[in-house]
C-alpha cells in the first residue's frame, strides 16, 4: 500500500480497496474457490505480515491506524469481514482480517474487481469457436484450455488479457484459409486494420502456441510462423534439375539449363504445370548449405532437387504437392527430432512413398563424434518419439540417439549421403 496521506476519506476508499483485493486474492487462490464451494479456512491475512503494517504501525502519523481501524469495523458491522485483536490489545491492535463467504458479490463491488471466474467463463467462451478449428493441435489446445477453464484451472491463460485471445481467434481462425505465406504487416492489415497489431499483441502468444502445441519442433520463432502461413516477407523455393513445365502464358520451361538452381515465387509455383522431362528422382533437402552442396556435386544427375528450408513453407508444400509423382522422392535432413518430423511431415502430406537418405544407422554411426550434445530436456522428446508408433521405422535410430546422447546436424555430413548405387 502506498505510503501517502492526502486527506481521511480518500485514505480510507484507498484501504478499504486494497484490503477487499488482497482477501480476494486469497480467496481466488485458495481451494474453496477451485471447487466453488465454502471450506471452514476462510481467506486471511494478519496485519504485520501485510502491506498495510507500516502505516498500520506509522508513529510519525497515528491518524492511518485509527482510518484502518473505522474501514475494519465497518465492514465487519457490515459482515463483509471479520477481524481479532491482539491478546491483551483489544480496539488497540488488530491481529487477523477474515473475508466472509456469504458477502464475496459484495466485497468483489466494493473492490471494483471482476471475479475471476467471470472471467473465466468469459474467456472460454472466446475459445469456444476453435473447438470446431480444422487443424487438430490448435482444437487439442482450445479443448484442454476450455476444459480447464470449466474446472476453474487457468494453465497459463491471461484471464485480464480477453482481448487479446479475441485477436488470437481471429488469426488462428484465418490460417487456415491461407493458400501462400502472407507478410505479417499485410495479415494485421486485413484482419484488424492495424499494420502493425499483430506483431504487437499476436505474435508472441501464436508462437508460444505453436512451439508447445505443434507436432513439429522448429528452430526458431520465424520458422514457427512459416509453418502457419505467416512470414516477415515473401519466400522463393529454391530449385535446380531437368523440373519442366507451363505457366499458361505459352511455351514451356526446363530449370534444367540454370546452372545451381533457381527461386521460384509462389506465383510461379502457383501457376505452373508440370509436363514429363527425364527425372531420374527427387530430392528434397532441409538446410541451404547442404542444398548447394548437393546441386554443386551432383550436376547433370537429372535430380530435381529441392531446398525445403527446415520446415516446408506455404511455397515448398505447394510444389511438392505439384511433382509428387514426377519420379521417386527422397529425403535428406537432420538426424534429430526435428529432422524425423519434417520427413514424417512430408510424408504423410505430400509424398507417402517418400523415402529417407543420409538418414540411417550408418549415418549416424560415422558422423556421431561431430554431433551436438542432448539436453534432458531433448532426451526426453526422443524417448516420447520411441513410445509413438508414427516413429517406428525411426526407433533403431532414435535408440542410437539417446545411447550415444548426440544428434547429427545435416552440414556436419561432409560427403554425400548415399551413392547413386543405393538410390
């Protein structure tokens, strides 16, 4: 409580207030207000362990012990609380303050606060619309959320912050519709008519979202938001090899004849058709460095091979969705957690014969000296991978992973993964 005497009246409003905030803070974290019912422990606090005992006990002023003293007996009079006295100090020196359960609507009045379960059916109703979201980990997290608000549990939520959960549903509910990688600025715009909204009251709660609810484990906040359609500003798909097609606008094009690959907009990738060339495979590769290596060593294999960037963007999926089927496609990335979700990713959206490369036993077993060290933290999203069947082809080396407690990261591969032979 602030240390300030202006006159008795507002003294005294000033106390009265945050005496009734700081018992229903008690009250809204105790277990009476978990299960909604009255327990024989009412919310308490005792005077010297409070705020208030400095004014309480201020000799240089006695006229704030006496105040405190009229707002205390008033509201007992009133029922709102109950109080004690120090043993042998009665009228002189309050011991305990006690809320009274059958007055709380009254106290909340008086203090001017919101209940927090008020709030909390507020909030819920906000969340309610993304149960029905077709992304599945964005309605497994409304659910838990709703469910836990139900149960007057907040996991987290910012019950003062509806608002912004508002804005949240707005966006969420848009992603979905997005058919390429929207810049921020361009997506606030629209949604809000605020260019810079988004960033400043979305943004950070998306990504945190994303990170802990996605199937996929990102490398950073900007990848997180890619994956959602959402980028800082547009992005090509890097691509090299004999890719032929059409574009509608007359004639066809062969990237066959640009040497070291080229980046296709996702208006280009939107509008092209393919058309047969002679494609012996398809590789996809996750990280740029390992991209050019490949497209530098392997000239002239008719490969059409392709950058996914980590995980794939709006424009890399929309292509792989265009030449899944062109030839045989294979995989290269990291031997990590990540790693095995952007294949399985991958594979389980585009291209479901989709094979692994550079990605096995042997792999692992020659590079494991280079590797990064797992945290335990790490360790414990690897052996959750082990107990999910969707990752059963990836147990051997999931297994490796936690004995030598190393993962691989695809630039350490200093040579080619597999040779034409094994392809």
């Amino acid at each position: 409580m602030e240390n300030r005497v202006t006159n008795e009246i507002e003294y005294k409003n000033h106390f009265q207030q945050e005496l009734l905030k700081l018992l229903i803070q008690k009250y809204e974290n105790s277990k009476a207000f978990a299960t909604g019912e009255p327990s024989k422990q009412r919310p308490q606090i005792a005077i010297e362990k409070s705020p208030f005992h400095k004014d309480y006990n201020d000799e240089m002023d006695f006229r704030k012990k006496e105040w405190i003293h009229d707002v205390v007996i008033k509201l007992s009079r009133e029922g709102i609380i109950t109080h004690t006295w120090e043993k042998f100090g009665e009228g002189r020196q309050l011991a305990k303050l006690f809320l009274e359960f059958d007055k709380l609507q009254v106290a909340y009045e008086l203090a001017g606060v919101t209940p927090r379960d008020v709030k909390m059916t507020r909030l819920r109703g906000v969340l309610m619309p993304l149960l029905r979201h077709p992304w599945p980990w964005v309605v497994a997290w409304a659910s838990s959320a709703v469910q836990a608000l139900s149960e007057r549990r907040t996991v987290g939520l910012d019950l003062d912050d509806k608002p912004g959960y508002e804005q949240l549903v707005v966006v969420l509910s848009e992603l979905p519709k997005l058919e390429d990688n929207v810049p921020k600025r361009v997506l606030s715009q629209r949604l809000f008519q605020d260019t810079k909204l988004f960033e400043r009251s979305v943004e950070r709660r998306l990504v945190q979202l994303i990170h802990a609810h996605a199937d996929i484990e990102f490398e950073s906040d900007a990848e997180a938001l890619e994956s959602v359609g959402i980028a800082a500003h547009p992005r090509n798909v890097f691509v090299a090899g004999p890719l032929a097609f059409r574009t509608g606008e007359g004639g066809e094009v062969s990237l066959k004849v640009f040497r070291g690959g080229v980046g296709l907009s996702h208006a280009t990738v939107w509008a092209l058709e393919p058309v047969p060339s002679d494609v012996k495979r398809i590789i996809l590769i996750e990280n740029l460095t390992s991209w050019h290596q490949w497209v530098a060593d392997r000239e002239g294999e008719d490969e059409i091979v392709v950058y996914t960037g980590g995980f794939p963007n709006r424009t890399v999926q929309l292509l792989l969705k265009k030449i899944a089927g062109l030839a045989k496609a294979y995989h290269w990335g990291d031997i990590d957690v990540g790693g095995i979700r952007i294949f399985e990713f991958i594979r389980e959206n585009f291209i479901h014969d989709l094979q692994p490369i550079g990605m096995d036993v042997a792999v692992f077993l020659e590079y494991a000296k280079k590797g990064m060290e797992l945290g335990r933290g790490y360790e414990r999203k690897v052996e959750a991978m082990l107990k999910d069947g969707q990752f059963s082809r990836w147990h051997d080396l999931l297994r490796l992973m936690l004995a030598h407690g190393k993962r691989i990261e695809q630039e350490s591969v200093d040579k080619l993964p597999l040779p034409d032979s094994k392809l």
